[in-house]
C-alpha cells in the first residue's frame, strides 16, 4: 500500500470536508480555514528547511489546500459577522474588494505553484516564499495583533 498516496488523500478529504462543515461565517469557521492554511504552509515549510524530506504529494496536497482554502476564506467574511472577532479587522469589511483580490491572489499562486510542481526543496522554498509574501500582506492589512 501506498501510504504517502493514502496520507495525500486524507488531507485532500480533510481539506474539502472543513471547507464545506466551515461555512458558516463565524469566528470559529475563520479559525478553522486559518488553521487549514498554516498546517499546509507548515508542511511546506518543513520540506523547504529540510527537517522533513521531499514528498511531491505532500507538497501537491498543502498547494492543493492553500488555493482551495483561499478561494473559501472571504465568503466567510458576511456582512453582521463584524463583530466578536478578535482577530479581524474591521477593515475586511470597509474594503471587501481588496481583501478579496488578496485571497484570490494568494489561491492563484498557489494554483501556479501547482501547476508547476516544484520538485525539490529549494523550489518549494521559493514558492513559500511568494505565497508567505501574500499571507504577510494581508495579515498586515487586515488582521488584529492580540
């Protein structure tokens, strides 16, 4: 049995049931595809330090996770869900269109980095790099020190 092959389809699943069971638009559901996001740059991350070895499917798994999550990640982000969050800027909400093109950005580089499979850890290094760049900004922009 291929158990890298098994362990990339569980995070598949993982990846589309917490998109669709995260829907809802509260603090929790935020967290949850936040949490999506930062486990998948983890792996990322990991193969990039080489403190974990290259694995094409992991790699093609977190990609995966990353463009679909971000896709998902504003819809989460309704008109009344403004308040209780304290992570969230209000901001989000004064400027829906720019935090949306910045979650659109970062699931099209991720898309590409998809596309192009990056095949050894100094690509994927590279890659987080990009899509780090897109997490800073809007993290900066948008996200509420604690």
């Amino acid at each position: 049995m291929n158990w890298k092959a098994v362990a990339g389809a569980v995070v598949m699943a993982g990846a589309a049931f917490g998109s669709v069971t995260a829907a809802d638009g509260t603090h929790e559901s935020r967290n949850a595809l936040m949490k999506q996001i930062g486990g998948s740059a983890g792996a990322l991350a990991a193969i990039a330090k080489g403190t974990k070895p290259y694995d094409a499917e992991a790699v093609k798994a977190a990609l995966t996770t990353i463009a679909t999550t971000a896709k998902a990640f504003p819809d989460q982000f309704k008109p009344g869900t403004e308040t209780g969050d304290e992570a969230a800027s209000p901001k989000i909400w004064e400027n829906m269109d720019d935090f949306k093109a910045r979650a659109a950005k970062l699931s099209t580089d991720a898309e590409t980095a998809l596309a192009q499979l990056p095949a050894d850890p100094a690509a994927v290094g590279a890659t987080m790099n990009t899509l780090g760049a897109n997490c800073a900004g809007c993290h900066k922009a948008y996200r509420l020190g604690k």
